[in-house]
C-alpha cells in the first residue's frame, strides 16, 4: 500500500460520487454541521484513516474520502494523506457505491430507493451480487426492496416525517393490502394512520392485521349509467352485504344524477 502525501489541489471528484445515493440531513443534524464535525475532529486529532486515489492524467480521481477533503478545505489544509490504488472504472464504481451505503445514514425507505437504482443501473446484476457487496444477506436485500410496496403515500411520509425505520413493522403494514394500478392501498394507508395515531407497537399491529379489524377501509366499485364510482367503507360486510349496499348505492346515485341534470337543466 503505497501513501502520498497530495496537494488538495490536485484532487477531483469521482464521476460515480453520489449518483445512487444522495446525502441527507441527519435527525436535525445538517450536512454543513456534521462537516464542521469533523473538520473539528481532524484540526484536534489530524486524520485517522488516509483517503483512497486514483491517477487520472494530471490528477488524482478521490475514490473513497470525499467528505475528509471538504473538511480539509474548511481547515484551510492545503495537502492530505492519500492512498494511491490502481483500480478501473468498474472497481471504482462499486467501491464509491459500497462505501456510500455503509457510511450514509439512510433509512430503510431511501436505501430500498439507492437498491433499486443500483440494481436498475447493473452495477450489480442481481440482489445475491449486491448483498455480497455489502456484507448482508441476500433476504436481507430482499426484505428492504419490498417495502417499495408499500402505499406511496407511506413512503412519502416516511420519508418526510422519519416516521419508523421498523422492517417488520412496515412489513406488516404493507401485507395489510395490495397496490392499486395508482401505488395505493386504502387498507395500508388505514392501518398506517391507526398505527401513527396510536402509536402501536409491533405486537399490537400484528393483532390488528390478523383479526382483520372491521374498520379496515375496503374499496367497492358502484356505477350508474355509464358512471362509476370508486367508495372507500369502513365496514365488513358479507357477500350478501355487499350485493345489497351496491343495490342501493346505483340506485341513490341514479337519483343524484338526475336530480343534478334536472336542477342545472343540461346532461351531466
């Protein structure tokens, strides 16, 4: 292992930094401010571990260290010590890709995100090449991709609100209903919100998603001439139920529609 010591100014980023996984504020912890961090730690310490290079022409392409050099700019530091490998494109690739996944502090929404994107580029061909890569199991892989299945709406209240970060928690919520053609599920989104709103444990949502809570939102389809309709109930019912609640329904809506095209005096 050969270490140099570099001028900062002959250093330049890797094409492949960030592109799969992007860095995000730590729980009220901005970028900037875990930056300073560790500008702080390097100004009292110096640096614990040499960043990782490449020689690209004139220059020196940062494999691994990007954040260790912008904090010795903050310094002022006009040099830093530098791992010199040689590694090709690919190499290159898959360690920047490596080291962001074990180093970001991604939830378990964004890594299931920075997965699929991995896997959609080919970096990794298949889920076994990637938990490989990482150092997890293949299941492990697995289980956090499929919470890409959950009701988007979820997600993006995960991701906004940090809601919960429980994998088998979410699981639970997430085999609560299937997907609609739109990335919804009204029984999902019913059962997030109780569990928000409550704050159920894991133990008390498993309960509720096996006994098959009556108010479960379910979706029924009502038409009436032509017109369709798509309710969500909050109610079990039996077939015969259903049969009923739907007669009803076409029959209320046909009403509603032509009360509507009597009162405005043209088709609706």
């Amino acid at each position: 292992m050969q270490i140099e010591t570099i001028l900062i100014e002959n250093l330049k980023d890797s094409p492949y930094q960030g592109r799969m996984i992007g860095e995000r504020s730590e729980v009220g912890q901005p970028v900037k401010k875990r930056l300073k961090e560790l500008a702080n730690s390097i100004n009292s310490s110096g640096l614990l571990q040499a960043i990782s290079v490449r020689k690209v022409d004139d220059k020196y392409e940062i494999i691994d260290g990007h954040r260790r050099v912008e904090a010795h700019k903050l310094l002022g530091i006009k040099t830093i010590q530098a791992v010199l490998t040689d590694k090709t494109d690919r190499e290159v690739q898959v360690m920047s890709v490596v080291a962001n996944l074990q180093r970001t502090n991604l939830n378990n929404i964004e890594k299931a995100i920075a997965f699929r994107k991995i896997l959609k580029a080919r970096i990794f061909k298949t889920k076994k090449e990637l938990s490989k890569a990482i150092g997890k199991d293949e299941t492990y892989v697995g289980d956090i991709l499929k919470l890409l299945n959950l009701d988007k709406r979820i997600i993006n209240d995960i991701l906004k609100n940090q809601t919960t970060n429980d994998v088998r928690l979410l699981r639970l919520i997430r085999l609560s209903g299937e997907l609609d053609e739109g990335g919804k599920s009204d029984a999902q989104f019913f059962v997030y919100q109780k569990f928000k709103k409550e704050n159920l444990t894991r133990q008390e949502l498993m309960a509720l998603v096996s006994s098959g809570d009556k108010k479960i939102i379910r979706p029924v389809s009502v038409s009436g001439r032509n017109k369709k309709f798509r309710l969500s109930i909050q109610e079990e019912f039996t077939k015969e139920q259903q049969q009923k609640f739907m007669d009803i329904m076409e029959g209320k809506t046909q009403e509603a529609i032509e009360e509507v095209k009597a009162t405005a005096g043209k088709r609706l």
